[in-house]
C-alpha cells in the first residue's frame, strides 16, 4: 500500500511512518513541505499526491494555543481536514483522521463510546469535533479518537515523570482527571488492521483496563523503575489538583476515558491493558 502521513514529526505521525515502512511504502507530508494554514501550497502538494491511504494526524494539539488562536485552530483543525476528506473522496483515497477524547465534556465517570453526543469545552476539542464532522460528511473516511498518547518517538507526560524520577526530582501529578492514555506502536497496528479491513467510520483507540489518572501513570512509571533496580528507593509522587496546574488555562474534561469495545470488535482481537503497555515502554526507554 502506499501511504501518505501528515505531522511525521509529531508523536503519532512519526510513529506511524515508523510502522507503516515496514510493510508499505510511505510519504511523508511534515509542515515544512505541507503547510496547513497555506491552502494553495496544499492544494498544488495535493494534486501531485499519488496514494491509497492518506492518514492526518497532523494540527494544532496545544490546548492553550488553540485558545490563544482560534483562527488558526480553525484553519488546522478544521478546514484543513475538510480539505484532505473532500480530495481523498474525490481521488478514491481512504482518509485515516486523528481526534481526541476532549470531544467529550467528560462530567459523568464512565467509559465514553463512540456514539455519545460530544459536548467540547475548549476550543481545542471544539475544532476537533468540526473537523472529525467535515470527514464523516463524506462516506468511506475513517476518524480515531486517541488519547494520553505516548511512545518512543517524542516525548509525553509519562516520559517526563521517568527523567524527573531518576534525576532525583520531585514528582507531582494530577490524581482528579481520568482517561485511558494510547500506546503508540499498538495505535499504529490497529490503524494498519483497520485499513486492511476497509473499516470506516468513527472509532475509539487507546489501552483497555481501569480508567487512570495522571496520578496513576505516574505511580506506574516509578513503581517499574523501582522494580527493575533503576531507582533505589521509590519516589512519592504528590497528588495535584487539575484546578492548581497554572499552565492549564484552557478547561478539561475530567471523564473521557473511552471504551475500546469497537475497536476490539472491528480488530478481532483484545487490546493490551494500559499497565502493560506503559511497563513496556518504561522498560524500553533509557
Ligand atoms: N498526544 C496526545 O496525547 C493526543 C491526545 C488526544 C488526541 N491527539 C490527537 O492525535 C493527533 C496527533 O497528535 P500528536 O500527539 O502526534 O501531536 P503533535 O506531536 O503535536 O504533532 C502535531 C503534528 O502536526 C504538525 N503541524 C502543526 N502545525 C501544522 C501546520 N500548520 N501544517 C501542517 N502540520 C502541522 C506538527 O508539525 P511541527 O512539528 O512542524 O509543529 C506535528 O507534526 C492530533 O490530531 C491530536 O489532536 C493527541
């Protein structure tokens, strides 16, 4: 198959360019030479684009740029998908859109699935549930909701608590916030699966097992440190409140960890709880 990836050097996109050139060959499509916020530079990239799949993980992530620029949020989140699904539908391409769990207001605990009504409470999760709407305007697109992603390929919360942890650092993190976070070479093989199985519509991808907190993660990380004689002596991590993050100006949904029952369902298979994928990376990462 050939693929062509958006935002290869984000944390997903470099992931699934790593996975995909195993089996596949794939172009990438970074900023630099596929600007979102520059239409007529994507519209000439787009005409020369010769491809089967074309997956967008690619756009504005930061919660408090998206507040600080919505138009910009608007042109990323938004109408750049828009664009990419009304191509990929003309070009009979299969577009593979990437969202998030802050499409959900998250007030009630519990597992999200796909076919709960989205309530965003930032302008983030506002322009990533416009944008997962303008792809399944058109028929046959796929759109998959991640959540606390983390892997090799960049750095992510989980990482931070690793470095600080064996620097001798304080540890603190947030223990009144839930999610499921998603491992980014599991989120890679499934996206491979999905497509082999011309799976459309809207998914939820990300661990299976108990929702977790920031707090959670971060006692899994020194635990499996402590565990494989990195650290000495475990480290307490102090709980913080999300309403005392400071950097945090954008809201957050408190409840948005999402069933994986679809995914499983559409996969054929179980999906590796959050423990074990993060003991793994921890394990992996030096
Ligand atoms: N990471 C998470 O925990 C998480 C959670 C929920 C949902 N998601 C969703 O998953 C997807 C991928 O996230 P990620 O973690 O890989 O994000 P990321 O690491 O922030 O990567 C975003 C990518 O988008 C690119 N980008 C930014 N501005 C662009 C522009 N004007 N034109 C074209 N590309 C541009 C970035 O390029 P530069 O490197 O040049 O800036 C980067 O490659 C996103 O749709 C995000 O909403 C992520």
């Amino acid at each position: 198959m050939r693929v062509a990836i958006t935002g290869t050097t984000g944390r997903v996109g470099a992931a699934l360019a790593r996975h995909f050139s195993c089996e596949h060959e794939v172009i990438r499509l970074p900023r630099a030479e596929f600007d979102f916020s520059d239409p007529e530079a994507m519209s000439a990239r787009l005409a020369g684009l010769d491809c089967e799949a074309l997956l967008n993980p690619g756009g504005l992530t930061s919660l408090e740029a998206c507040e600080d620029s919505p138009e910009l949020a608007r042109q990323l989140n938004v109408e750049a998908p828009a664009r990419l699904a009304e191509w990929a539908s003309r070009r009979g391409v299969k577009l593979v859109h990437f969202s998030t769990d802050y499409v959900f207001s998250g007030r009630e605990p519990g597992l999200r699935v796909e076919t709960e009504t989205p309530e965003p409470l930032s302008v983030y999760g506002a322009t990533k549930l416009a944008g997962e709407q303008a792809v399944l305007a058109h028929p046959g697109h796929l759109v998959v909701r991640v959540s606390w992603v983390f892997g090799p390929e960049k750095p992510s919360f989980v990482d931070s608590v690793l470095r600080d942890a064996l620097a001798g650092k304080p540890l603190v993190a947030v223990a009144d916030k839930w999610s499921l976070p998603t491992h980014t070479a599991d989120l890679s093989r499934w996206i491979e699966s999905l497509l082999i199985q011309g799976a459309d519509g809207l998914f939820h991808a990300c661990q299976s097992g108990e929702p977790a907190s920031w707090h959670d993660l971060a006692e899994l990380v020194v635990e499996e440190l402590f565990r494989s004689g990195r650290l000495a002596e475990r480290p307490e991590v102090r709980a913080q409140a999300l309403a005392d993050v400071a950097a945090f100006r954008a809201e957050r949904p408190l409840f948005t960890a999402m069933s994986t029952k679809k995914l499983q369902l559409g996969l054929q298979e179980s999906i590796r709880d959050w423990r074990d994928a993060l003991r793994e990376h921890v394990s992996e990462s030096r």
